[in-house]
C-alpha cells in the first residue's frame, strides 16, 4: 500500500486505480475481499466505483462514490459473498469519472471458489543428488482428505523406468514428499520425474540428465577340498552405462582345469573371457576348478598296476607253470608235450591228467614216464603221478598221437594238482589248442 500511494503521488494529472490483488481463492461460504485504491487530481465532481461480472449478487461495494477533490490516494475494499458453486469467475472493477464520463480506468479480478472435495496444488520441488531424486509437493485442501500420487521416472523414449504409488491425508496445507533410488539399473540418459495426484488433473514435472557413468568391478573368491581347488570370479556392472565386448582376464594355475564357461583363450597361465554385453546392474560369475582327482585316479592306478605286479610275481614265484603245446613230426604224426616248472617252493603228490580225444589215436609208446591210462566212451585218458617236483625242477612228458580224421581239431587241456609245503592242495590245467590234421 505504500507503494501504491507514492505511484500516486507521482502520478497526479490522471485519473488512476490499482488493485492489491488481481486473484483470490477462497472456501464456498468464505468472503473475499479486492483491495481498490484510486486518485483523481480533478478538484470538483466526484468519482464512480463499479463492477461488471455475474454473478452480480455476490458483489458488495463498501462505496460507490468517491467526492473530490482528494489529497491522496483511497482505499476501498471490494466484498463479494460467493455461494457454494465452486468455479472460476472473472469480474471488471471501473472507476469513472462524474464530470468527464469518458475518463475511465479499469482491472480485471478472478475469484476462484474452491469444491467441497477440490484439492489444489501450490508448488513443487524436485531436487536429484548422486543417489536419488527427491519430490516435495505442496498441497491445499479445505477438508481432510484422501489423495492418491504417482511418481515415475520416465527415459527420453518414453519408457516408465520406475513408477511408485502412494496415498497420503491432507488437510489444508500440507506437503507430501517421496525419494526415487537411482539405482545402477537407471542408465545414463534424460529423464523426467512426474508426479501426479490422480483425479484431481494436477501434474508436476521436471527434467533431469543422467550423466554416463563406467564401473566394472571384479571379485574372487576361493575355496578348496580334497578333491579340488575352486576359484569364483564375479564381474558386476555398477555403472549405468550397457558394457560391450568387455574382456574379463584371470590367472589360472597350471594342473587340471574344468571352466563352468570356457575361456576364449588361454595362454602362459592367463585365460580370457570375452562378456558381448553387461547391462546396468548385471553381473556375470565364472568359475573354474584345479581338480585333485586325476592325480589321485593316477595315484590309484599304479597302485592297482603294482598291486597285480605283484600278485602275477608272486604267482610266478609260487604257482608252478604247467604247459600244453603239440609238435608235428615228418612223418605226419603229433606230439603232445606237458611242460611243468616249479619256480617256488617243494610240490608234493603231483597228478597230471591229460585226455586224447576220439578224433585222435593214441599211440602207445612212451620214451618218459608211462601214464595210467583209462578208456572212456569219448576220450582216452591219461595220467601221469609224481611224487615230489623240487623247487628249481622241470618235468617233461610226452606222448604221440595220430589224427583219425582231417580239419581244424580240438586239443583238450591237461589238469595238474599238487599238494604245498603246508598241505594246501592246489591246481593248475594248460589251456587249450587247436590244430590242422
């Protein structure tokens, strides 16, 4: 007002007129009142007050008439009553001069009248820092009432990146507030935060860039047992920022290697791994293993070799070797000669059996031990008793034989049992032969 009154003051060879405000928002059943003030430098007659808008029964003029001359400028309050018809309405306030009708000034005024339910939104701030985006809404409601907001953060193609809904009570002024994460999954880009309160048409937004920002980091872990030695190698994506092509580069030790996903390459105990794309937020684990089993299946392995070795050896040694072989003479006959050597220890009550098959004919003359011989109904079977075989000793017996018939015969195998030092009885028979009569 003091303003007002010095604009005046400097402004004395005109009619003027000057509101405090131009707009006023009330409740239904509240008053609202326009602040006029005006001068006129005229001397005689007087000045009008007027107001043209509808509706026109709400307005309530203090004064309607102003008498001159006046030293300074007045003030006139400008009532109106609304009803309950909530609404936007538009008024022309006029100060017109008696004497001279055509000098006239006017201003325009807006009364807004608020609905029972009608919530209104005085202001907003968006504030967005390295870790979040930070809403504060200032809201006004006539009663206690139950919105509902929703805030999003939407990239530059139009994708909701991030959509949050909350509700919330408000009575008169009230501020409601709301953080957005900027996690590693937001890339770098132009976003814009929006928050709207739902049926009511208000709308906040702001603009904010993303910058790009790169952060591969890489972890290992270890781990061992008796089987093997595990290594886990994480790679994360902490930027915002899509990785591509990204190369991931471990030293490996030397020994038996199993990859959960194989290396591009490796080369003088270092492997590399080539990653064709790494979203923001993405992490991708390899893991490879240095395997202990393989020495220990080798390990294993030459036990058992060393284990038959010295079985087969210890055989060798202690089990007499008991042969079969047949030998051609010129003259078209066969002779069978049973080989026994005892390697190991003294054999006792030595009985061999040997069997001459009916596709051959057996031929009755022995030049070494003369065998027992039994007829059967098949075979002619021979054998041969030995008291003692010495350890060191080896017995040969022979004995001829002609082929009955022609073709690839069967020679059956010889039988040998003895008796060991400590009276254990054992056997041992000759394999098997063939041969072309």
């Amino acid at each position: 007002m003091f303003l007002l009154t010095v604009s005046f003051t400097n402004a004395q060879r005109e009619l003027t007129m000057d509101l405090i405000d131009r707009e006023l928002i009330i409740n239904p059943g509240e008053e609202a009142i326009f602040m006029l003030t005006a001068y006129s430098p005229e001397t005689e007659g007087g000045l009008y007050v007027y107001v043209e808008g509808t509706p026109s029964h709400w307005i309530n003029l203090g004064t309607s008439y102003i008498d001159l001359p006046i030293e300074e400028p007045i003030f006139i309050p400008l009532d109106f009553f609304p009803n309950n018809v909530p609404g936007t309405y538009k008024y022309t306030v006029f100060v017109q001069s008696m004497l001279k009708p055509d000098v006239k000034v006017s201003r325009e005024v807006t009364l807004i009248v608020l609905g029972g339910e009608d919530v209104r939104g005085l202001d907003s701030e968006i504030i967005m820092d390295d870790e979040s985006i930070n809403i504060q809404l200032e809201i006004d409601s006539i009663v206690e009432e139950e919105i509902t907001a929703e805030f999003s953060l939407i990239s530059s193609s139009g994708m909701k990146m991030a959509t949050y809904t909350r509700t919330f009570i408000v009575e008169g002024k009230s501020f409601i507030k709301h953080e957005i994460p900027l996690s590693a999954a937001v890339f770098a880009d132009t976003y814009t935060v929006r928050a709207e309160i739902k049926d009511t048409g208000m709308v906040f937004e702001e603009m904010f860039e993303i910058e790009p920002i790169h952060r591969i980091v890489k972890t290992s872990e270890e781990s061992s047992s008796t089987l093997f030695q595990e290594y886990r190698l994480s790679v994360a994506n902490e930027g915002n920022v899509v990785e591509e092509d990204y190369v991931v580069t471990a030293n490996v030790p030397t020994g038996f290697l199993t990859f959960s996903v194989e290396p591009d390459r490796c080369e003088a105990g270092v492997c590399e791994w080539s990653v064709s794309k790494l979203n923001p937020g993405e992490a991708l684990q390899i893991v490879y293993r240095l395997e202990y089993w393989p020495l220990v299946a080798q390990g294993v392995l030459i036990a058992v070799i060393l284990a038959l070795f010295v079985f087969f050896g210890w055989n060798r040694i202690n089990v007499p070797s008991f042969r079969k072989n047949i030998e051609v003479s010129k003259d078209g006959k066969y002779t069978a000669v049973l080989e026994i050597k005892n390697a190991g220890k003294k054999i006792t009550n030595v009985v061999v059996r040997d069997e001459v098959s009916a596709l051959f004919k057996l031929i009755r003359k022995f030049d070494t031990v003369e065998p027992a011989i039994k007829h059967h109904e098949d075979t002619t079977e021979l054998v041969w008793s030995l008291p003692a075989i010495e350890p060191g000793d080896q017995r040969i017996i022979h004995y001829s034989m002609a082929p009955v018939v022609k073709g690839h015969l069967k020679v059956p195998k010889a039988h040998m049992r003895y008796s060991t030092e400590s009276g254990k009885k054992s056997k041992v028979e000759s394999k098997g032969s063939y041969l072309a009569a």
